[in-house]
C-alpha cells in the first residue's frame, strides 16, 4: 500500500499514577500532525497534485516534509524566526525551500494563491480533521481491551488551532461515546480557554511554542464541543509546565513542552476538584533541546 496515512497511528499507551499517557509524540515524524498531515497528503497524492504550501510553528511542516519526500512531492515552507531553532535545522535537513517571515501565514497563502499551489491549512481544510479521529478509536480499543470503554472519563488535549481536539472528538461520535474534553492553552496564548479558566496572569510568551494561533476558524465549534462534553478549558502557566515536563522527565517521557502543558492541565483540574474519573493525556509531540 502506498498511502503515508497507514504508516501513522497505533501510538503506545501507558499508565502512571493513574493517568493514561497517550504517546503520539511517537509517529514517525515526532508528533501528533503526522496523522492530520499523512492523510491530507494521501488525497493530495491521489488529485495529481505536485506543488504544496505550508506555514508552520514547526511540527506540522516537519511532518510534512517527511511524507513529501517519500511521495516525491514539492512543497515550500513558511516558518517564523521564533521558530525552535532544533526544529529549523531539522527542516533544511530536507529538500525543500524555508522561507522565514514575520508574516508567514499570511505570506503562504499569498505565496499559494500566486503560483496556484494546494495550502496544506488543516484548520480549513474539511479533510484536516480526519486523520486525528483515530486517536479516539485507538484509546477507546485499549481501553475496550482492558475492561470496558467505561474507563475512560477524561481526555485533555493541548489546543493551537484545535484540529487535533476536533477530530478526536469526531473519533469519539464515531464509536458513539463522548467523554469529557479538556483543551490546554498557556497564559500567552488562550483565545478558547480563557473562556472557561480566569484563573492565570497573562503572559507574553510561553515555552509551549507549538501553541501559536491566536485566532482559528473553528473557534465556535471548539466551545460547543467542550460545552456538550462538560469538559472545560485551561490556562497553563510556564512555571506549571515546568513542573509537569520534570515529572514526565523523572518517568522517562521525553516529550514536548505541550504534552506537559495538557498533564499541568490535569493537576490543576484537580485541584480545583475537578471530577475527571479515568483520564488521559495526549503527549502530542517529542522534545527538541
């Protein structure tokens, strides 16, 4: 089978302290956008398309690079100068031209709309949100495995332009179950949450440099889903996230700042006791030092 989206997925689980860490900081390119992107480039495969686009905080155009070279597609990448500098030289280790540029979302879809190339945006594309729905499937399979879909109560995911929470949520309407749903943001960025937690001081920056968006297109339709849910939002500070990624480093998970945000998302549920039940915990990506 040629389709990239097959090599994605079947992420490791494992339990600690009674949290259930899921381990998609273990796709092949290292995080979680290899679900979304594999099978967004499956289809583009699929139209004949050559010539692709993407604007990235880094993650999402890692990934892309990697199934692009192996469909021997073209693709252009816009990147911010904030980018993580590991993650940017991971990226010209590819084949592909980087543009850094204060402006690069905007100046991708420019630049795509110019040379008539496909923009790989998930947050726009109605393909974007399927490639996650596995993520349900398969924690709902485990759980299945072990006694009974009834465990599992809770699942925090940590939220940029909240693709991945749409289509773990579209997952989990598809096996006609629903827990709670928690979306993670930090005290720089947290147009969703800050709805649901006020308890945090805003800040300028955040160590989780994967969570960038500021504005996305499916923002009512994040709220509903927490809100049917009855899950809730939360805002997570740098010294939480600290706190959180020590932790997982103690328990030899090495994962990303954004993983241990959605883990100090759990901790301050509970403090405010929060009734979560059986939870789980998306790590969505590796860590880059």
């Amino acid at each position: 089978m040629n389709d990239v989206s097959c090599q994605v997925g079947n992420t490791p689980e494992v339990e600690i302290e009674g949290i259930i860490f899921k381990r998609d900081d273990m796709n092949p390119s290292g995080s979680v956008k290899d679900r979304g992107i594999a099978y967004q480039l499956d289809w583009v495969k699929k139209q004949g398309i050559k010539d692709l686009v993407i604007s990235s905080s880094g993650n999402a155009a890692i990934s892309a690079c990697y199934f692009c070279k192996r469909l021997e597609l073209n693709l252009f990448v816009f990147v911010s100068p904030k980018i993580n500098h590991k993650k940017l030289d991971i990226l010209h280790q590819y084949p592909f031209q980087v543009f850094i540029n204060k402006r690069a979302k905007s100046e991708s879809i420019k630049f795509a709309k110019r040379n008539n190339f496909f923009h790989l945006r998930s947050s726009a594309d109605p393909r974007g949100t399927i490639g996650y729905q596995e993520i349900a499937k398969e924690i709902l399979e485990d759980r299945g495995n072990q006694g009974g879909w009834g465990q599992i109560n809770s699942i925090f995911i940590p939220v940029s332009s909240g693709t991945t929470l749409v289509g773990i949520n579209e997952g989990f309407g598809r096996q006609g179950f629903l827990p709670q749903i928690h979306a993670v943001q930090t005290t720089a960025i947290n147009s969703i949450a800050r709805l649901f937690d006020r308890d945090f001081r805003p800040s300028k920056t955040s160590l989780a440099d994967s969570l960038v968006a500021r504005t996305t297109p499916r923002r009512k339709q994040l709220i509903g889903i927490i809100t049917k849910s009855k899950g809730f939002g939360w805002v997570i500070a740098d010294d939480e996230i600290i706190e959180a990624s020590q932790w997982l480093e103690g328990r030899k998970l090495l994962t990303s700042f954004e993983g241990a945000a959605a883990l100090a998302g759990i901790w301050k549920a509970r403090k405010k006791n929060w009734q979560l039940g059986k939870v789980v915990c998306l790590l969505t990506g590796k860590r880059y030092i």
